[in-house]
C-alpha cells in the first residue's frame, strides 16, 4: 500500500515536469505580452505532429530531430508575433484571445485533415522502458530525463531573462513597452524575440511529449488547461512556480486515477479549483 | 456626417426596422409559413441566436471573455433530465426549474472563477465547464459517458405527433429568443445598461465615473446563466438524448458562438443576428467541407479582428447606421457640451494610473 502510494507520489512529480515544460512558455507570454496563447496546447500537438513527420522521414531519433527543429520554432514563434500577434497589441485583451482562439482551430482541424484523427505516439528507444529501484520506489529514466530537462529549462529562461541584455530588455518593455520604445527599444521586435523563446518552449515540450504519451490533433485544449493551471497554481509570474504548480497538477492526476480513469482529469481540475478559492495568488504566495 | 441627417437616411432606417419588425412577425407565424425542415433549422437558429446574445452581452459589454458557456448549457439539459426522466415531474413545470438550477449552479461557479480576471477569467471559466461535464459524466442515472437517451412519455407531452412537437420546439425556441433580446434590449436600456455601455467603451473611465464594475459583472453573468440553461433544455428536445460531450460541447456552444458574435459585430445587439444569419448562410454551403469549414470559420473570424474588430455591424456603424434596436438615451445638445469640460481635469490622473497597474508580471 505504502509502496504504491509513493510510487504513484514519485510519478506524479516526475509528469510534473512535463506539465511544467508545458506552462513554460504560457507563462512568458502571460508575463511579457500579458495575453493567454488560448493555441498554446494546440502548437505543442502541431510540434508533435511536424517531429513525427520529419523524423519518419529522416529515420531519425525524435530528440536529434526535437534539437534540431528548435531553430525553426523560434522562427514560427517570432514570425506569428511579429506579423499576425502583433496587430492585435494595444487593444485589450479580446482580439488577442479571439486571434489565438481561431488559431486553435485552423490547427486542430488542420492536422484532423493532414494526419487524421489517429493516435500517435513516437518511440523513443532503450531509454523509454528503462527504469532503477531506489528504495521503495521505482523511478523510469525517461520521465526522470524529462524532469531534468524541466529544471534546466526554468534555469536556462531565468538565467536568460535575469542575467542576460535580451532579458533586460524584454523584462523592460513587459514592465512598460511604451517607455521601452522611448529609450529606443522596439518593442515589437522584443515581444517576437519573446514569443520565438515561448516557441522553443514549445519544441521542447512537444520532444518530450510525444515520446512519453500519446497524442492526437484533439488533446491541444487539454494541453492548454494543464500549462494554465501550472501557471495560476504557481503564482503569475513566477517561472520556478510552474514547476511547484505542474507537481501539484500531476500528483493529483495520478492520485485522482486510482479511483478510476475519469476521475484523473477531474481531480487535476477540482485541485485547481479548490486552490484557486483559498491561494488565488498561486500556492506559495502568502495569502 | 451622418447619414441619418439626410431624408434618404431616414427612410432607410424606417425600412430597416420595418423589415425587422416584419420577419418577427413572420417568425410568430412560423408553424403555418415553414415547412418542418424549415423550422427545424430555425429552432437551432433561435437557440443559438440566444446563446450569441449572452456570449455578447458578456464579453462585448461586461468584459467577461467567457470559453465555459457550454457549461451552463449541459447543467440545464442534464437539470430538465432529471427532473423530468428521474424525478417525474411534468416536463413544462421541468423547463423552468431547469433555468433555476442553471442559475443556482452560475453562483458558486463565479465565486470561483471571479478570482480571476481578463485572460484568466476565460481560461478558468474553460476549466469550470471542464468540471461540469466530467460530473455530468458520473451522475449516477444519466447514462455515464456515452449519455442516454429522453424516454418517449415525456417527448409526448410536448406533442403526440413529430410535427407536432416539431411546432411545439419551434415556438419554444422563438420565446426563447424573443425573451433574450428582449430582456437583454431591457438589461442594457437600464441604469445598469448605461454602465455596461461605458465599460464596452472604456473600463477605467467608466469606473472613475461610478460605474460598480464588479457588482455589474456578477448581475450579467447571473443574467445569462437561466437563457444558457433553457438553451440547454431546448438542445435536449431537439437531439432527444443527453450526452457529456454533446451537451456540454465547446465548438457547439461556444466556438460557433464566438464566431457568430465576432463576425457580426461584438458589443452591439444587431451583431448577433447579423453573424446568426452569416452563420448559417455559410453552414448551409460549406458544412459538407467538413474540416475545412471549421478552417475556414477560424480564418474568417481571425481576418475579421485584424481587419474590422467591431465586425459586420462595426462597418455598418461607420458609414452612419444608427442602432436598428435603440439602446442610446439621447441627451439635450446643451448637456452634450458641458460635459467633456467636466470631465477634461480627470485626463491625467487616470493616465498616470495605467502606468502604474501596467507594472511587470516578471
């Protein structure tokens, strides 16, 4: 019983990562360009889907292919910024929200017309089914791989907005793009640098992603509500945050399955919920 | 200038109304103009005519951008279930209380969603509608998650022949459109109205000038939650069965919601009929595109808020088109005057205060 119970704990903290890796780029966009990408679950599905089809086509592992597509998702990521997102800043919240809205569908149904409504999964060889016994608890390599690649994406965009002049500068123009534009920044450069960063975001996740679970063109807005409770549970704002808010979210879901399967997603759902009323300001704010 | 200053501008108001006026008439007489097919599709137009109505009321004046709508919806079709296939009671007593339930279930709902605002508001409100039909799905009598479906008895109440019942929903679903333009033309010639009109425009300015945001924002989301749930009751008539994804489905309530309100215009009562009707032109011609017409939907709405925000009725305001449904209270040409003088020592402190709340989130 005992063993069960941590092993389901250690899981749980382990696809924490994963849901961390998913708010990652949720959280940058919230904090720079203060809009939610309601599409951000659907471009880690699109990843999915384009590393699939390159790596078919190459005969590739899918993680020489993840590395390197991420030049290209940074492309995606500035160009979208840059000559779709950018229209819309500037005047409230609804023609952003409307914009990424329409997106999620263009892609959903895209890929439902490109690649059909099948379930996908990629192999990502020996290191998949590799596992260690530490103590009581099993730990698979992959899902603890995934969880480091986590850290080091948090530590790596930390390091990248906190010690770093491109940090400084989108760090300046989220405080206040029109000050920043003053100083002679340009602001809508440094919103698409920011949103090429929340790509690779993207492209990392969807790496990790599609060899650990399965994936269709439908699951994006599931994604989507993953990364978003992260980011609220974690607090707004804070990066290493997501990662305490995407443990919460995974150590519910695993928990939640033990009742039966259904009750996986209600339970990550009905944890936020519950948060949400008594720590609004994420879990480690003080009130 | 306007156009309305003009005699021709006139009497093409006076024609755009007659029209308005005259195609509700026709609607009332529906059962005797349309065949049953006919009323069928505009049984699903009043409904989603309503349905867009509260999507717009929301987002288009109380600034609550909601994606949970279709949440509302399922608790009133899985509220007149139960109370008519498990509880018994008479299904036209059942279509009310199933209103109540919706509105009682949108209490605590925005208790919790509440905490959020703008961006967050619409993505919590997804989760809260997530929830929902998760529930709905363990309900114990409701056919778990593949649904189940109206026993026959209570679908004859409403009529013993299909025909029948096909008139009886037809005008169910046109009282139910009538009371939420009407309600909703009512909510927003109001005191309450006049506020919602000055949020739409400019929220902090509205604010400063007394509007109570907050206690606005919860009258209209409590305002919205019974029409959600009699759209609910009305889906269930028409499909005959219950469902969590059906009943609850996002692209059905919400998705082709959105698109109806943002093509036709958000933040104006005309938009929602105008994109109802663009809506349902373009369904008619494309739905056996299948995928693509989803992607052509999604294209048209992004194309709409880069080019037009305000959408179809935006262009028409534009050239001079006064509001077909009047919600304007007009004011004397003196008043007019004095009051962007009272109002020009108030420019800088609210400017100075955006630069405060634009602080970093980093």
């Amino acid at each position: 019983m005992l063993q069960t119970i941590l092993n389901l704990l250690v899981q749980g903290v382990l696809i924490g990562g994963l849901y961390a890796l998913f708010a990652l780029g949720l959280s940058l966009s919230l904090g720079v360009m203060r809009f939610v990408n309601i599409a951000h679950g659907d471009f880690i599905v699109l990843g999915s889907y384009v590393l699939m089809a390159v790596a078919s086509a190459l005969g590739w592992s899918p993680f020489v292919v993840g590395l390197l597509l991420i030049p290209a998702a940074f492309a995606v990521g500035y160009l979208l910024q840059r000559f779709l997102l950018q229209r819309t800043v500037g005047k409230g919240i609804l023609p952003v929200l409307l914009v990424t809205f329409g997106l999620s569908i263009i892609i959903q149904n895209g890929l439902l017309e490109t690649f059909g409504p099948d379930t996908r999964k990629l192999s990502g060889g020996a290191i998949e089914i590799a596992a260690f016994h530490l103590g009581l608890v099993d730990i698979g390599l992959y899902p603890l791989a995934v969880f480091l690649v986590a850290i080091a994406s948090i530590g790596g965009l930390e390091y990248l907005l906190y010690r770093t002049s491109v940090g400084a500068r989108i760090r300046a123009v989220a405080d206040d793009p029109a000050a920043a534009d003053l100083i002679g920044l340009t602001s809508a450069n440094v919103y698409a640098i920011a949103m090429g960063i929340v790509g690779v975001s993207i492209m990392v996740s969807a790496c990790c992603m599609s060899v650990w679970t399965n994936f269709d063109p439908a699951i994006g807005p599931s994604r989507l509500l993953a990364a978003f409770e992260a980011v609220v549970l974690g607090g707004l704002g804070s990066l290493w945050g997501t990662l305490v808010g995407g443990i919460v979210i995974g150590v519910a879901q695993n928990l939640g399955s033990q009742i039966d399967a259904s009750w996986q997603i209600l339970a990550q759902h009905l944890v936020f919920l519950v948060a949400l009323v008594f720590r609004p300001r994420g879990l480690l704010s003080k009130g | 200038m306007n156009v309305m200053d003009t005699a021709r501008g006139r009497i093409g108001l006076a024609v755009a109304r007659a029209l308005l006026a005259a195609s509700l008439l026709a609607a009332i007489a529906g059962p005797w103009l349309f065949g049953a097919n006919q009323q069928t599709v505009l049984t699903e137009f009043f409904t989603l005519l309503t349905l867009a109505m509260m999507w717009n009321l929301l987002a288009g004046y109380a600034d609550i951008i909601t994606v949970g709508q279709q949440g509302f919806v399922g608790v009133g079709a899985y509220a007149f279930f139960g109370l008519t296939a498990l509880a018994h009671l008479d299904a036209f007593l059942a279509v009310p209380l199933a209103a109540i339930i919706a509105t009682l279930v949108a209490i605590p709902t925005m208790a919790v969603v509440f905490r959020l605002r703008t961006a967050y508001l619409a993505v919590g409100t997804w989760v809260a509608a997530e929830v929902m039909m998760l529930i709905a799905g363990k309900l114990p009598g409701f056919g778990g998650g593949s649904g189940t479906s109206l026993p026959i008895p209570i679908v004859k109440q409403f009529g013993s022949s299909v025909l029948g019942r096909v008139e009886v929903f037809y005008l169910l679903s046109l009282a139910l459109a009538v009371m939420a333009v009407g309600s909703t033309w009512i909510l927003l010639r109001s005191r309450i109205g006049l506020g919602l009109t000055a949020m739409r425009d400019n929220e902090e300015a509205a604010g400063s000038a007394g509007v109570d945001l907050i206690l606005t924002r919860v009258i209209c989301f409590l305002f919205t939650a019974p029409f959600l749930g009699l759209a609910g009751v009305l889906v269930t008539l028409e499909k005959l069965r219950v469902a969590p994804s059906a009943s609850f489905s996002i692209t059905d309530w919400t998705i082709y919601v959105i698109f109806i309100v943002v093509i036709g215009g958000i933040g104006s009562l005309e938009g929602p009929f105008i994109g109802a009707v663009v809506f349902f032109l373009l369904r008619e011609y494309l739905a056996g595109f299948g995928t693509w017409y989803l992607i052509i939907l999604g294209t048209i709405s992004i194309l709409v808020i880069l080019i037009e925000p305000r959408g179809i009725w935006g262009v028409c305001r534009k050239w001079g088109i006064p509001d077909l449904i009047p919600v304007s209270h007009f004011r004397r040409a003196r008043s007019a005057v004095i009051r962007p003088l009272a109002f020009a020592d108030k420019v800088p402190a609210r400017a100075e205060r955006r630069s405060h709340s634009r602080r970093s989130a980093l």
